[in-house]
C-alpha cells in the first residue's frame, strides 16, 4: 500500500489522513498535540502518530526516520500546518499598525516549520529515488490582501521556496506541488463563521483531499506544480 506522512495533522491534515486512508492508504501522521493525534488514531487505526514540533530538525527528521521505519517507502508528504495566531487577528492585521509581533506567528514560527520541513523531506525523498510533496497554503500566496500582509510575507515566501524545490527535484523522480487553496475551508473551526453564507464561498475539507489525491495520482509525464482550487463563489478568480 502506498504511505502518507502528513504534517499538521490537527484539522485539514486529519481530514486529508482520513481520505487517503479510506483509499487505502498507509498514515502516519505529525502534530504538536496528543489531543490531535489521540483523534486521528482513533478515526484512522492503525496509523502511525508522532508527536512533533515541526520547527525543530530533530524532530522532523525522527518523523521521517519514524514513518520509512514502519512504512519503508513514504510516497506522499503532505504538509498541512497551519499559522497560530496567538490570539491575534489572522492575517496580522493593517500594516500601518502592524508591530514586529504581528509578523511573529507567520514568519518567526510557520515560515520556519515549512522550510525545516521542506528542506528535510526533498533530501528524504531524493534519496528515495522519488515521492510526491504537497505544501498547502491559502490565497494570500496569489495576491496581497487588505489586513493581511504578514500572513503574505509568509504565504509568498513559502510559493517561492516550493518553486525551487520543485524545479531542483524533478530530474531525481520527486514530484513537488503547492496547492494553494483560496478559500475558507469549511470544518469545526470556521463553522461559525460560515453560518449563514452560501456554500459556493467555501471549500469542504474533502475537496482539498480529492486535490491532494489527484496530484499524487500523477504521472510523471504530465506533473502540476501548482494548484489553485477556488471556490465558485469567489469574486476574484484571474
């Protein structure tokens, strides 16, 4: 059976898991909080969970040495975390009022996280003589928003970084892609949010993991680097 290592397993990643699994995928799944791996374990038996904080190498690297341990092979990385806002507004706010602690949750804690993982994964996968590796980010990867400026420094950085990687792997057999998903994802956490809004203006968790499927899916000949999934209700499409 082909083998999942998904980082930020708490929410998106957990439903990503969930998907695979019922395809018949292998899981092993990372996340900072027992809470997030105690459900994961139970929705998914038989995954693998590691507890880890994806800004620390050693840690990476043990999920990595952890999952090829029990798998043998890791044919998809998916990479799910999301920014903790420490209690902020997401996205950081106007950037006339912005001070240095508005940036800090996107580029002093996630933009590191994705890079050690990065970093960490394309060498696990080379080695490996191939893979697919999935970054997830949201539309501020595509465009500069009002009041969400540090969470673009980060999401900008992030495109780049996977573009590089994408083009210094590919003659090595590993598939890497950024799925950039412009929308309000639909799930426990932005239920009350969405209370009330046409359905149209969201995404479900299940459409980001059919996303997922269909870019692991993919054959060599004919790989998509990047992937934006928009809702139809979304006013600004290019």
């Amino acid at each position: 059976m082909p083998a999942l290592l998904v980082f930020g397993a708490r929410n998106l990643g957990r439903a990503i898991a969930k998907h695979l699994a019922a395809e018949g995928w292998d899981v092993a799944a990372v996340a900072q909080s027992d809470d997030s791996l105690e459900r994961l374990a139970a929705e998914i038996p038989g995954a693998l969970t590691i507890a880890a904080d994806a800004r620390s190498a050693g840690d990476v690297e043990r999920a990595f040495a952890q999952a090829r341990e029990r798998f043998g092979r890791i044919d998809l990385v998916v990479v799910a975390i999301s920014p903790s806002t420490r209690g902020r507004t997401f996205g950081g706010g106007g950037i006339a009022a912005a001070d240095a602690e508005a940036f800090a949750p996107y580029l002093d804690d996630l933009l590191p996280a994705l890079a050690t993982v990065l970093r960490v994964g394309s060498r696990v996968l080379a080695d490996q003589g191939g893979g697919t590796y999935v970054q997830i980010t949201g539309g501020s990867a595509r465009r500069g928003m009002p009041r969400r400026g540090p969470w673009a420094a980060a999401a900008f950085a992030t495109r780049g970084l996977v573009q590089a990687a994408a083009a210094e792997l590919r003659e090595q057999g590993v598939h890497v892609a950024l799925l950039i998903v412009d929308a309000s994802i639909e799930s426990e956490k932005t239920a009350e949010r969405l209370a009330g809004r046409p359905a149209e203006e969201s995404a479900r968790e299940d459409d980001v993991a059919q996303a997922v499927a269909y870019l692991a899916s993919q054959s060599p000949r004919g790989w998509t680097h990047e992937l934006q999934l928009t809702p139809s209700g979304d006013r600004w499409v290019p």
